[in-house]
C-alpha cells in the first residue's frame, strides 16, 4: 500500500469536509435519529460509494487523458468558480423577495 497517498487523500479529504453541508446533514440526522450507529453506518456508507465512483471516474480519465491536460482543467475550473463567486456581492445572492 502507498501510504503517502493515503495520508495525503486522507487529510484532503478530512480536512475539506469538515463544515461541508454532508457533515450539517450527518449532525442533524444524528441529533433526530433514534440510533447514532446506524447513522454513522449511513452516512460513513454514502460517503465511502461516492468516493469509489469517484475515483474509479479519476482512474478512467486518467488512463484516457494525460493527467497534465486533468489538473489544467480542474485548476481551470477552480479559477473560474472562484473569480465567479468573488464578483458576487451579497445581494446578488439573494433573491428579490429576501430583501
């Protein structure tokens, strides 16, 4: 096992989750739920599926585009949706009938 590419997936991953709106969910489900376990069970099950789709996704791209041309586009797209979010003011995301 690489156990660099564990720990770095693992502390990127720890890290960009947390306050992510899963883990609110995961805090609320938990707080109703009459059985802590089987939401932990739940909500650690989903996150394990979406991980695996995800990189059994990676590893096609991978194998079908170099993976200079992936991290262009990923940090291309980061780009984007930063400046894009920065140029939003406050009311901007508000709709008409908030205000």
């Amino acid at each position: 096992m690489d156990w660099q590419s564990f720990a770095v997936s693992f502390a990127i991953v720890f890290l960009s989750e947390l306050g992510d709106k899963s883990q609110l969910v995961a805090i609320t489900l938990g707080s109703n739920a009459r059985s802590a376990t089987a939401v932990f069970l739940g909500v650690a099950s989903g996150l394990v599926c979406t991980t695996f789709f995800g990189v059994l996704l990676g590893s096609g791209i991978a194998t079908l585009v170099p993976v200079k041309v992936v991290k262009a586009i990923a940090a291309m797209m980061f780009a984007f949706l930063g400046f894009y979010l920065l140029s939003q003011t406050p009311a901007d995301s508000l709709d008409k009938e908030q205000i």
